[in-house]
C-alpha cells in the first residue's frame, strides 16, 4: 500500500514524500489531528518508505522489511504507546494510560545503538500527550540532539498538552477530519452498508475512519430513536421527564455520540425546512423529521443546532463540564 493509498491526506502526504525522495526528512515530525484518521498509518508508512528495500521515495508494502515493520518484528522501528499502571497489568492503554519516563530511557537507549539494518531507525509515539511532565522533560534531550540515522515520529490527538519546548522541536503536521464522501467510500465497500446508513455512521464519525470502521451501527439506530423519541415529548412544564432524558442520554459512554445524533438532527431539520431534502442524512426517516421540522421556525432549529455544538464543546476536553448539568441545560433550551 504506497503513499497514494492513503485518503484524504494529499498535501500532507505530498509533503512527505517528497521530503523523503529529495533527503531532507526533519529529525522529529509532531503528527496532531483527531483520533482515527491516518496519523499513525502514514508514521508506520514514514518507516517503510525509509527502509524499503524495493522502492525509493515511498514503500512497496511487500518486501521483507514492509512486512517486518507492518508485523512490529523490524529491529529498527519501534512504537511507543500509553500503558496502565502495573497494578492493572501494564497493557496498552490509550485511553487513561500513561508514558511514563522508563519508557523514555529505553527510547534513548534504543535509539543510542546503530541501525541493525542499515537504514534508518524510526520510533513512532502514538499518544505523545499521555507522556507525563517528567517523561516529557527527560524526552527533550533527545530531541535536541537525536542521533543521524534516526527519525522520531509523535503523534497527538491535542498538541495543547505538551510541553511548549517539545513542539518547537518538531516539525508539526495537522492531520483533518477525513472528507465525509471518502469514510463513505470505505463504509460501503469494506462493510457492505447502504448509502444512507454510511452517511450517517460517516456524520458521526467526525471524519474519523478508525471511529467509524469500529461503530455498532445497531447501537447507534437504536440511540438515534431514543432520541427522536425525546425530542417529541420535551417539555419545560415536565421537568421531572426532562432531567430523566438528561440522565439517559449522559448513560454510559454514548454522551457524544448522543450529542452528535442530536446535531445531525437538527441539521437536517433545518436542511430540509429550506428544501434541501436531497441532503438530508437521516433519510430513512423523512416523514418524522417533516412532521419534527414543521413545528419549529429555521430560525429556532439554527438556534437549537448551535445550542448542541456548544454542549459538546464543553462536555469535551479541556472543559469537561459536568455532562448531567450540561445535557439538562441543553434540553431546556431546546425544549423553549
């Protein structure tokens, strides 16, 4: 799988490439950009391109070392990830582990021997902004003075948790949300799913093709008429009922998800109340969002779609707002 192969990162990829065939790849690259879409295939790909041994400028995919390096088993490409606490079992663990400052030793250690094959040692840190402050002070060493034959790749979901010093030092590439037609196309050939259900599962993906290959496309019909059917019975003269729906859609770890089915809701009511009706995404359900968007002016539905915008920007990191108290708010507001 070449460069080519990768979606909806041609400028970034464009970038690289051609640094790669000219030599003039930088010592440290910083990959920022939401969770699931190509930073750590195109760092892994980095590595192939840089050890291939069939093709210059990019990688064949098929030669001993693309392999090695595509099963983890290549000496001078290494990965570095998040891990829970020993007590836990020290597994791998993105979402509350931690890089801690062993980790790094064994970076510096690694990187301080030379390329056992002769070309260039890449360590790829997926997960950078779980490094703590010590691991992040003890990494600075080696990024102000990383040995020749080695590439150093972080990659982060928010660059805003690392230590200033650290990002100076790489060289940072944005990575996008993906294209929605293009989490579509991979909807639709690699899982079977019709059009309109990949729409939707590609919306709620937020351009993420990790999120989206890994949704429960069950689970997510079944949230979206839990909250249709809250949005019908909404209501400030029955707060009880209000803070009950509050509490259901804050249950377990679908709040952004739920948030995100609210949006797109309100998008397409507002969508559909200006004729757009070609557009809409939760297509399988035109007759309830014309008898939904007929109740409410295009002004009102605007409103409400920024109101969820907002609730999701503060239940989300660096905000993390109460999720119950943020919801509840967002419902009165909705249901005015």
């Amino acid at each position: 799988m070449p460069f080519k192969d990768i979606l909806g990162h041609d400028r970034e990829i464009g970038i690289l490439s051609s640094a790669i065939s000219n030599n003039r790849v930088a010592h440290s690259f910083l990959f920022v950009g939401p969770e699931g879409v190509g930073k750590r295939l195109t760092a892994i790909s980095i590595a192939k391109s840089l050890n291939c041994s069939a093709a210059k400028g990019d990688f064949c995919g098929v030669c001993r070392n693309c392999m090695d390096i595509e099963s983890s088993s290549y000496a001078d490409v290494f990965l570095v990830e998040p891990r829970e606490s020993d007590s836990k079992g020290g597994g791998i663990d993105h979402a509350t582990g931690t890089i801690k400052i062993g980790a790094v030793r064994d970076v510096q250690q690694r990187l301080s021997y030379k390329a056992v094959k002769g070309g260039k040692k890449v360590c790829i840190v997926d997960g950078v902004e779980k490094m703590n402050r010590d691991a992040q002070n003890a990494f600075l060493k080696t990024l102000e003075e990383p040995p020749s034959d080695s590439i150093i790749i972080l990659i982060a979901c928010d660059g805003a948790f690392l230590l200033p010093t650290i990002v100076s030092r790489c060289h940072r590439i944005n990575f996008r949300p993906l294209p929605g037609e293009a989490v579509v196309k991979v909807l639709m050939e690699r899982q079977g799913m019709e059009q309109n259900t990949a729409l939707l599962v590609s919306s709620l993906s937020g351009g993420s093709i990790g999120k989206a290959l890994e949704s429960d496309i069950e689970t997510t019909l079944k949230q979206r008429k839990k909250i249709i059917e809250v949005l019908a019975h909404l209501s400030v003269k029955d707060m009880e009922g209000l803070f009950e729906a509050a509490e259901e859609i804050v249950r377990g770890d679908m709040s952004l998800e739920s948030l995100e089915v609210l949006k797109i809701w309100y998008r397409d009511m507002a969508v559909f109340k200006e004729g757009g009706e070609d557009v809409v995404i939760n297509h399988d359900l035109l007759p309830v969002l014309k008898e939904h968007s007929e109740r409410k002016t295009f002004e009102r539905l605007m409103d409400g779609l920024m109101a969820v915008h907002h609730a999701q920007i503060d239940i989300m990191p660096p905000r993390y707002a109460n999720k119950q108290l943020v919801v509840e708010n967002l419902l009165m507001q909705l249901a005015r």
